[in-house]
C-alpha cells in the first residue's frame, strides 16, 4: 500500500489536489474514496430511519444504524469486499457487525445496491455543486468583475484572426467572460438542482419495498428527503442517466470557458504583445537553463487541464447506454468522473489567484492600439461612405487601405485626398466625424 | 461538379438524408447550403427593414432588399466568393447587384460578418428544433407511449448484467425510455430557446451602429426581433459559443437515449432471446450468403449512428475557444455541426417506423421468465426473512441458491425445507407470503 | 496531506492500481511520481557521466552525481518546488544541495528542462512496455492460445447480428483474439522501440552543448544511449511528439481489442445463453438484494475501464499541437497519460486471471447450436444449388427458410421435397452432400 | 434528389470537396458512394475470375463478370437495395441482371457479404493513400523542405511559451516539421500496406469455399492478388478491425503535424509578430466591414478542419468492438470514416499552395529578435559561469536578467560590471567569449 503521495499515480492525488488543504476541505467529502464509502452508509442510515418512522423498526435501532453509519472505516469495507466481492454487501456487513442483533436485519432492508450507489453519488454530485463549484465559479466572476471595472476605460486593440481589428477596451473584453461565466453557474446550478436518487429497488420496480408498504413511492420519497433529494423520474436498476450527463456537461462547459480565458491572456503575454502578466513571486524561476524567461504557466496550465478532462465527456456520453435493466459496464468508468469536478476545481481556483494579481501593461496596451491605429479608420469611414449614398464604399476602403499599407502614409490622409471620395465625405453629419476623428488616434 | 448523389462522399447525402424526401422537407431549410446562404440574406434584409423603420432608408429600399434576399442564387454567391475568398462579402456583392443604386449602400450597413452568420445560425438551429426534431421526437414518444400501454403487463424477465433478475413487464421497460426521452426535449426546447443573435458589430463593440444609433443594443434588438430571436447577453465578434454548446449537447444525449434503446432492442432479438422482433418486409433479404439470417439492422444502425455521430461533441467543445474577439479556427469545424441534426433525425424517424411496427413474442417472453423462475422467489425470501428478524438472510439464501442451482431442485422447496429459516417463515404475514407466491411462477 | 489510499481521488490509487501489489511490482518505477523524480535524476547523472568522460569534469564529480541521483527524495523535490515554482530546477537544486561544490556546476551543465523531462519519459514509456505490458499481454494470449487449444474442436454456432449464423468452434472464435493480440503486441513493441529522448538544449538547437563540443549532436547520442535510447529525428525544446502519440495508439488500440474480447465473453454469459462463465469464488456474493446472481462483472469491468481509458487518446492527439518551440499547454495534460498504461495493465491482468479460469458449458453449446440446426443448412443448400447452375439458388432458399420457420418443419425436408430443386440436388457430388450431410446436425 | 451541391448538408459535399475538380480527380474512385460501388462489384469479378482459373465456371464467364462489373450502376444497385434492404444482395442481383443464365450462378458464389465489403474497403484506402495522400503529403514535404532552405540562415528568435528564448533561424524550425511529416508519411505507407481483405466466407470459417476446394485459404489468396492485397491474419464475417484502426490513427496523426504548422503560421502573422504571411490575391476581401483586415484564414481552416476530424478517432476506435463473429453496429459508423480521408486532403492541398507561396518579412524577423536580445545573453553566459565553477550560477544570472529587465539597461553590460563574476568571466577561454559575443546581437 502506498506509504506516500509519491507513490501514486495520478497527478490529482500526487500534485493538484492531494497537497492542496484547501482545496480538501472543500471537497474531500464529495470526491474521495472515503466520502464515497461515508455517503453510502449515510444513505443506509437514511433508509433505516424512515423505515423507524414508519413503525417498521424501532428508532433506537435506526440511532444505532446512523451511528454505525458515522463511524464506518473505509478500510474494513475495503477488506469485507476483497472477501466477497460484492462492493455494497461489504459495507452492509461492516456496518451490520457494528450493531446490535436486534438492528442487523434492518441494513439494506428493502434497498438493492444502485438504491444506494446512485442516491449517494446524487448527493455528493450535489454538494460538490453547492459547496465547492458554485461558491468557486462566484468568487472567480467578482474577480472578473472587480478587473472588469478596473480596466473599464483601459483602450485596446480589438483582435479578430490574431489581427488588429477595431477598438475595444480591456474591461470589455473582460465582460464577456463575466457573462459567460455566469451562465455556466446557473447551468451548474440546474443540472445540480435536478439529480435524483432511487430507492425503487432492484431494477426499478419497487417489487421489495411493496412487500412492506401499500406506497413504495412515498417511502422512496421520504427517504431521499432524508438527504435533500427527490426520486428520479423513472428508474430501472439505475437512475435515469441523463441527470449526470446533463451535470457534466455543465462542468466541461464550464472548463471551457476558463480554458477560452486563460488562451486570451497567455497570448496577451507573448513578447511582442506584453499587455498582462502573471504576477512573479521572487524566487521563482521561468526557465532552467534561460534565467530570463517569464513564463504564463499557470495560463497554461489551465488550458492544459482541459485538454486533459474535456474528452472524458465522452466516456460520460457512452455510459448513457446500459443494457436492459442495467449493466455494470459503466461502474468502473463512472468511478472516474468525479475526478472532472477535481480538475475543475483546481483551474478554477489556479485562475481566482492569477487573475486577482493580472498585472496589465497600460503604455504596451496603448502602443499596440497605435500600431496599425491609422488602420482602425477604415470601418467608420467605409461605413459613413456607405450611410451617404457611396455605391460601393467597401471596395473604395479595401484598395485605400492597401495603398495605405504599401506607402506607409496615414490611412485618414489618403481618404481626404480622395478626390472621388470627398463628395460623400462633405456630406458627412457632425457626429459621424467626430466618430471617425475619435478613432484617428 | 457532381452529377449525380453517388459522387457525394456524405452518407447522409448520398444515402441516410439526400434520398428521404420526407425528412428533407423537414429538414431542407435549416441543414442545406442554400439554407444558410438564403437564411444569411434574410438576416440583410431584416437589418434593412429596421433601418427602414428607423428612417435611414426608405421602405422601398426595404422591400427591394427583401425581395433580393428571398431570390438569392447560391450558386452565385459561391462564385463570387471564388473570386474574392469572403463568403458573406460574397453574398453582399450578389444582394447588391440584385438591387437598384439607391439601395446599394443600405445592404450590409452597420452589420459584421459574424452578425448575419451568427444569427443565421440561431435562427436555422432554432427552426429545425421547433419544426423538426421536437416533433419527431414528440411522435417517437407517443410511439413508446402507445407500445408501454399495450405491453402493460406483458410479464418479462427483469436483466441486470445480462443475468435475470427479477421480474417486470415489458411495458415498464418501456415506460423508462418515454419518461427519458421526454426529459431530453424538454432540454431541447430549453437550448433552443436559448439561442441568440447578435446585430452588435465587428468585436461586438457596437462601434459602427453606434455612429447611426443612440441606442444601438435597442437596434439589435429590433433587427434580432423580426426573426423571433434574442440578443446574446454578450457577444464578441461571435456570440457567446456556450448557446450553440448547449443545444448541441441536447442532441447527442438524446442520441445516447435512443442508442440505449436500440441496444436493448437489438438484445431482445438475439436468437436465444427472441423476445421482439422488427417487421420484415416481404422481399427483404437478412444476409446474402445466409437466407435464413433476420437481422435487427435498424437498430444496429442506430446505435452506429450514434458512435458516428457522438465524438463529435469534442469539436463542439473546442469550439468554444476562441481567441480574443474571435480567430477563424472555429470556422470549417462548426459548418459541419449541422450534420447532427441530420443524423439524429434520420434515427428519430427509424425508430419511429421500426418502434411502431415492433412484434412482441409473448410465447417466448413467457418460457425466458420461467427459466430461472425458481430464483425470482430468492429476493422476497431475503427480505421476509431479514423483516422477521433472521439475523442473516442475505447469507442464508446465498446458500440456497448456490444449492438449488447445483441439485436442480426449485429454490422456494429448499427454502420450505429448511428448518433453520421455518421460524422466521412463519412469522410472515399473509401479505408477505402472498407475495412470494405471487412470485413463485 | 493524504493518509491513507481512501484519501485519494482517483480509483486507480485507491481501487484497481494503488492496492495491487503485484502489479506495482511490475510498473511504479515507470508510473509514479516517484518514478518520475527518480528517472529525470538518471537522466541528469548520465549527462555527468558522459561529461566526465568528455573530460569536462572528472568521474568522481560524476560518481557524486550518480550517487546523488539515486537517493532523490520526492519529498525534497517537491517542497523545492513549492518555492520556486520549476520543477526540473526543483530537481536541480536538490540534486546541487547533495554534492560538493566541486560538483554543483556540472549539474544541469548543457541541459534544457525538457531534455532531462522528454528524455525520462521516453526511458519509463519503452520500459513500461518492455518489462510491463509486453510480457503480460504475452501472458495473456498464451492463456488465450492454450483455452483456443482446449475448445478447438467444441462446436458453437457462430452469431452475426447476435443472431445464429453458421457454425464453428469455440476454439475458431478465440483463435481470432489471439491473432489480435499479438499484432497488439507488435504495434507496441514497434512504438516502444520508436521513443526517443533528446539532450538539444533549449529550442532544440544545441545552443547550449555547442558551446562545448564541436559534436553536439554526438554529446547527446552518448548520454541518450546510457539509458539505452536513441535521439529524436528532429527536436524544438521538446521530441517529435507522434512518438508518443504512436505509443499510446498502441496502447489504445490494445485496449480496444480485450474490450471487445470481454463483450463476447460477457454475452457468453447471458442468462439465455450461458455457454460460458466466470469462475466464482466460494465466499463470492452476486447481487446484494439478489442473492441468485452471478454477474459477469469482471469483464463488464474490462469493457467499463476500456470506456474510462480510450477517449483519453483525444488528449494525446490534441498535445500533438505545441506552439513555436513548444507552449506549456501539453505539460499538465501528459502528466495524466501514463494512467492509461495502468489502466491497460489492471485490464490485461484481470482477463489473464478470469480467462484462465474460464468455464465452458458444453451442453448448452450445443444445445444452443441446435435451436436452428435445421437453419444452417440454408448456406451449403444454396451454395450447391448455385454450383450446379440453379438461376436463382438464394431467392429460392430464402423462400423456404420462411416456409420452414412458419410451419416449424426442418429445412433440410423441406429442400429435399422440393421438386423444382431436386434437378440440382441430383448433380450434387458426394463431397458436398456430405458437407451438406454435416452441417445437419 | 438533390439537384445541385447546395442541396447538400455535407460541408465536403457542397464546399471543400465537390468543386473542387483535381482532388476529385485524385480520390473520387476511393471516396465517393459510386467509387465503393465499383469497387466492390470490382472484387465479385475477381472472385470470378479465380473460379474460371480454378475450373469452376468457363473464362467466358469471368469476361462476363467482369463486364458487368464494370458497367454496374449505381442508381440501379440503390434502388434495387430499397427493394430487399440488402446492399450486397443488390449488387449482386443488378450484375446477375447484367449476365448470361450460364454466368448467374457464379456471381457472388463461394463469398458472403463482407468478403466483398471489406476487402474492397481495403483496396480503397490502400489505393487512396498510395494514389492520394502520400504523393500530395511528398509534394507538401518538398514545399516545405525548399522553404527551410530558402531561409535556412534567417534569424529568428525561438519561443516557448509564446516567450523569447534563444536564438534559430526560420529554417530549422521548418526542418521539424520536415522530419515529421516525413515520419507520418512512413507511417501512412505501412499502414496502408498492411490493409488486408478476405475471402473466408460467413464467420470467416471457408465454410462455404470449402465445399469447393480443398485449399480455400490458397482460393482466397489468388482472389486477393487479383487486387494486390493480402489475407488478414484472422478473420470472423470481418477482416481484423485494427487494421483500419492503425491507417485513420496514421491519417489522425498526420493531421495533427498540419495543425501544428497552422497554428505556427498563423500566430507568426499576428499584427503584432507579422513575420510571415499568406499572399493575398488582389481581388481578395479580408472582412467584410474592416477592409484593411489580411486574416491567416487559410491555416485557421487547417486547424478547424482537424478540429473536425481529429475526434472521428473516437468512432474508429470504437468500431474495433463487434459482438461475436460480427455485429452490424460498426457498418453506418464506417461508412463516414473515408470523410477524414477527404479532409485531410484538403488540407494538405490548401498547405501546398500556402506554404508555397509563404512570404517572409526578413526587417520584422530582425526587428523581432532584438526586442529583447540584450536577454539571449543569459543562456550561454550561465553555461559558461557554470563551466567556469560558479557555484550557482543559474541564481546569479536570474537576479541579473530581473535587474535588467527593472533597469532597462542592456544584460551583456550588467555582466560586465559585476565584480562577484569577474573571475569566472576572464576563465572563459576565447571559444566561449566568442559564442557570448555572438549572440549580443
């Protein structure tokens, strides 16, 4: 058994997330081995006490089951089912030998094992939303929206194609990001609000609890309220799958709008841009061998966990299939997917810190817009030809902006020596040359 | 050029969708070149007809726009691209030249590319949800419905890993994919809804209708309004991609519904099961070097459909990157988006006609529950047992079972004879027992 | 920091890999991230090493290097890196802080981060391979070769379509899987071989080690071929990546090929079916409500891991992208990679352990083979009626597969009564009357 | 029917490949619905054909298959397919139409339906690649290795992370992609010679070529060299799937070396690098409201398009899974893979005419490497403090490089005037002065 993180294999348990504390303490409960194990017996104990309320069992035996259910040790289940085989028995065992005789028959009674595998991995789908990626994506967006004001007035160049195109300003560009992101937490939200356990069980079909109850229905109910969760609309063996599917998708939505923003700003860093930098810790090193190198390698990294987590939305989309009342060819594969909220939630954390510290270059911002700023007259002016009557204003811009570039001279100057242009100009408004000499620079 | 649809490379042109006149005129005006192209020049037209009613040109201008946009040759507009490689340049040039001089200056004002491309591309998702795939899939829904209905209870072996499990009735299985199927147009509706416009300009900055207008989101607004569509909440050069990501994901999950069921299908109708069965035409061949081969290729093909189709989501994600006010990168990749419509459809409309033809053999559902009948009796058992207080039922029918599969006697016998189990049998009450008679067989 | 595996997050560490003794015997050098630490120190002592024997520095500057590399601590590097934020030059200064200043300078000398990083990964990749999965997947189909042995001669009825088809043996059908596999094992073999380190400084342009050797590329071959590999063909500050994309083709590719050999299996084991079966263990619980279950779980796992692993290949395929001499934004991502091989591992070893304990049920083989019996006459009757010059041999047996699967009558009767083909049957030569004969079963 | 390409939903179809006469000209045969049509009537004929050899049917006979073959039509094989719903059957039936009643019998004789599917498949993409990609991927080889030449000695700043490093000149960072390309040509080349078809029959058990000969394997053999391809290794009714798998993994793969010189090219035209360009046509629009806009829209669509076509490797990867001896789910899904074929293509051809005509501006390469060439100093002046026994000399130049970059003044200076590394400096022998010295710039 591993004695260290060291020893193993996964970067999220060696790297991003095992040595993070506070990421842990967010989290720990909804994603690890040992949440898993916790939230099951949670999912037992709620079962058990609504079989109390109904008179079914003493409540001393459901106090009994909660208190074995609290104290379950993910290590014995871990033996009971190297013995058995049998992932959901182990942890019945284990918490039957924790209670008295009079309460053993009384764990699992009326419950197949997807009633608690899903019901469980409902709430810690659920809570990771609630406690973990909501708050995050929220504190993210105030830091959006705080830099969004601060560099609300901040002019630059406007990029479409990697190429100068209009004017914008930094806060802008920024708000776009403050919007989007603010539809990925509500879609989070959503898609959290709807997933839903199932005490139906075995394939769905309510044949265990209707031995006991005349409303299987409402014993299902009662016991997902237990925990904060309705019934899934229809379920076999399984909950309906699309509930999760609808959940991840959310969250690799999400990613990608982090792994957009985080595109932006490493390419605001380049040489030749330099318009925003990660702020630098002093004994940091960029390079090994190039002492001068100032790397955006939290930038990268953020779109590097994309690339890395994106495509599990594939393995999330085949396991929507499950042969008849269900097979359990998506067991294995669905154990792996909360590691998506894990990688998520490290990015989304990694950019809170980035983004709070962006250092933006005001003087680099405004050289850059200076570049080609004789250029940016193209548009209005191609545009106020047009609004006065000029039959084809594009084409007459087009071939004045190639002279422009090949002679080097001032797009503006050209236009005005325009001898077929002036017409339309002359008639040009007010406004519309206050707009075009606002763009002059 | 082709000649003829066999010199296509496209399945769906040249086999699943360019053939099946039903679905193209569903389907033609959303999923076609000259859809987008005549949808693109509608999106002209309304920007004109607002500038119309806002008094920068006159309604004749308007309606002579109009009138050019309804009568738009593709064929044209791509020969004009071939000479100045700009597709929506292209289609301004060719609208243009359908128009008097007096109108010329007025077609494309105040608009950037990506305001008609992108709002175009709304509007066609948009109309083929609305027209196309939400009643198709409302029919294939009523399809289920009228079939769970018929196979109420038709009594069938519940399957877990492909085992028996316990029992149910064919119409319950079949209940569970109405109850998913119509969760997913539900988010079809809702991500349709979703998708917006945008009228705001080269880097959604609103620089150039910001010289004509005072209130130029209003002008958006209006313009986006004659199509029946919103503005995005914000936008660059593009609008926010996550709408398009969205809907998209609506698409491939409902894929995943309906591949889920074509597998079961497909399942029930392995020789050894044979439980249902498509209907064959009378001159259908099953295999050609087999003449007695019935193959449920339908469903087969769907489900292959699907692994087609499925992937594609990764490049739906990817698409949301893009770099700052837009690069092209997501060009070329989303003109291929559509084909999900089409290949979903295609699969909509097959399981609507194999569905509502399916032939259940109710001999054979019959003598398949019956095979392991004896075990069915296994869970009841468990759970009576367990509710009266054995202090390990789960372990006792474990071994019973183990013995009645080795000795080949019925389970409910063993468990008769079994004198450590009588005390707890007869403390069972009427209904208890009742219901393991029920399940007896 | 994490106590114990039930900490973790992925279930590789705490479930299929972290526990596996065995396995880990077989694999943690090339896999963790103690692994990794210790791999890139070798790679930095064979710099040394092959400087000293340049005479750059003596060979005990190069012995306390070795001797230094050896004893890395993980622990240190990490808490290194922590401060500085560069994880080679973490290494680098712990490997410094280990030997005497004598030594400290020839640490590093010549090297850029990503020859120390892209040179060790190579040596962990090919040894995985080479010491890991080649002689497993060896192990397995060896355990497949001597099953096909067993089985050659066991009819079974070949399925297309999951419906009965022709027949052949059981043995035939596995022989196919062995094929499989060792063109696997070929293809890796191939990859692995194909892995190339580099020690061409920053960029790849040897800017560095030309500084000293007038041979530079001559330096890197020497300290590359200490670990027993070759130079990349071409080099930015990273290999050539289709290396590693090859690789973990190879790898992908495998996995395909036991996924698809675990759904046979498991169909195999249909209720309906039943012709093959797990092994069960004494103490083995199927179902936790069920006690009648036996699930075929352990190649619904394989199946379920295949889904988890292959859609990780978009990754790979996406860090074939690296801007100019390389970004940063394939570092975090490739990290994850080497999961894949212990996924792979865990599913090769589990079908080693299930497939050579596979229990075949001759019985229902045949009883199976016989369900249509009469059917599998169909192929040879219209192979032999076409021989001998029948116009039309299919189109007439396929009327008379329905005729015999309407009335229930054999087929074989019904051929031999029909007189329109009695005329063909006639000139049949005995060889294919007793193929014929045969296959009636 | 469709009338005109615009009909059309395939972007291949209507846009990249339809009109596009000389690719069609180059792939048409391999790609399109007619091409798979011919081919497999093709393999029927060389089926007969051995058969004549062989003794079976008169060469009269084969003359006649072989006419027919020819000659098959399309049309007539779909619309004898929407009759019986068996395209192979369809086939046959047309060319049965198209001969003698003395030929009838011998057509499709001894082969069932993916004998002749899938090794025309293979003779496809064999062909495709032999004919199609492999020559154009040489010609882009050659364009690219005529360019490296070209600027073999232009100086260029290399770039990691979107940041300055070290010097190189424009040509060796066009030589990698040299030896890539080249790699994937290789790998293109082996995996299309490794294609292989089969002539065994239903399941791939000779069951019905048997009956004939004592050698069916020695029959399907000769069939297969009639179109110069081999026998796969095993076969069940399909040849071994991972054939096909490792030729798209070749394409996949060699699409991402394009993607990668396209997103060089492009990020090398940002206005703000400008260092190279694609040439403009002069009647060419770069946008359609900003006329001075030069957009990289051609490597943009290289990268899109393999943003299109890079998760297609999903479906192949998922098509190696085929229940039993073959189940119909991987035939839709395989009839899109040949679009990746066209695609790349595509690409290739649109980088041969790019990268052709690839203007370099040598002033701004110049002006761009001397941004921060005070900094380049830094590698070789740490390499040789290092070599000159600094103790640390990666922290002394990093505290210099920051203080440089704080003061503006020049790196090379700050080195000069630092007494702490004075000694190490006047160690440095005239090769290492002489190195610093060329690289101040």
């Amino acid at each position: 058994m591993s004695e260290s993180r060291f020893d193993n294999v996964s970067p999220l348990d060696f790297r991003y997330y095992g040595p993070d504390e506070k990421l842990r303490a967010l989290l720990d409960p909804y994603v690890t081995e040992k949440g898993r194990v916790l939230s099951e017996a949670m999912v037992e104990a709620a079962a058990v006490r609504v079989l109390a309320r109904r008179g079914v069992c003493s409540e001393t035996v459901a106090d009994e089951v909660a208190a074995a259910a609290d104290g379950t040790s993910p290590e014995e289940v871990a033996q009971e089912e190297a013995r058995i085989h049998h992932n959901i028995r182990a942890l019945v065992n284990v918490m039957r030998s924790q209670v008295s005789d009079e309460a053993k028959p009384y764990v699992h009674l009326c419950l197949t094992s997807f009633d608690v595998i899903d019901t469980a991995a409902a709430w810690r789908l659920q809570q990771a939303a609630y406690n973990g990626m909501i708050p995050q994506l929220a504190e993210l967006q105030q830091v959006l929206i705080d830099l969004a004001r601060r560099e609300a007035d901040q002019i630059q160049i406007g990029r479409t194609h990697g190429q100068h195109a209009v004017p914008i300003t930094f806060g802008f560009a920024l708000v776009g990001f403050v919007s989007r992101l603010g539809g990925r937490i509500e879609a989070i939200r959503m898609a959290a609000d709807n997933l839903c356990g199932k005490i139906s069980g075995a394939v769905g079909a309510y044949n265990a609890s209707a031995l006991f109850f005349d409303d299987p229905d409402e014993f299902e109910a009662e016991v997902l309220a237990e925990l904060g969760l309705k019934a899934s609309p229809s379920s076999t063996q399984i909950v309906e799958p699309e509930q999760v599917t609808d959940y991840y998708h959310a969250l690799i939505s999400t990613f990608g709008v982090l792994a957009d923003l985080a595109d932006d700003m490493r390419h605001l860093q380049r040489t030749e841009i330099a318009e925003v930098g990660e702020e630098f810790e002093a004994d940091q090193v960029g390079s090994s061998t190039m002492p001068h190198k100032r790397n955006p390698w939290n930038f990268e990294n953020v779109k590097s966990m994309w690339k890395a987590f994106m495509p599990r939305m594939v393995t999330v989309y085949a396991d929507q299939l499950s042969e008849h009342q269900r097979d359990l060819s998506n067991s294995a594969s669905s154990r792996f997917n909360p590691e998506i909220i894990v990688g998520l939630a490290n990015s989304v954390q990694r950019l809170v810190r980035i983004m709070s510290k962006l250092v933006t270059d005001e003087e680099r911002m405004k050289q850059n817009f200076e570049m080609t700023s004789g250029m940016v007259a193209a548009e209005p002016a191609y545009i106020l030809l047009a609004a006065h009557g000029h039959p084809d204003a594009h084409e007459a811009m087009r071939k004045l902006t190639l002279q422009a570039q090949t002679s080097g001279r001032m797009l503006w100057d050209l236009i005005c020596e325009d001898e077929e242009l002036a017409p339309y100009l002359d008639k040009g408004d007010a406004a519309g040359s206050a707009s075009i000499h606002r763009h002059r620079g």
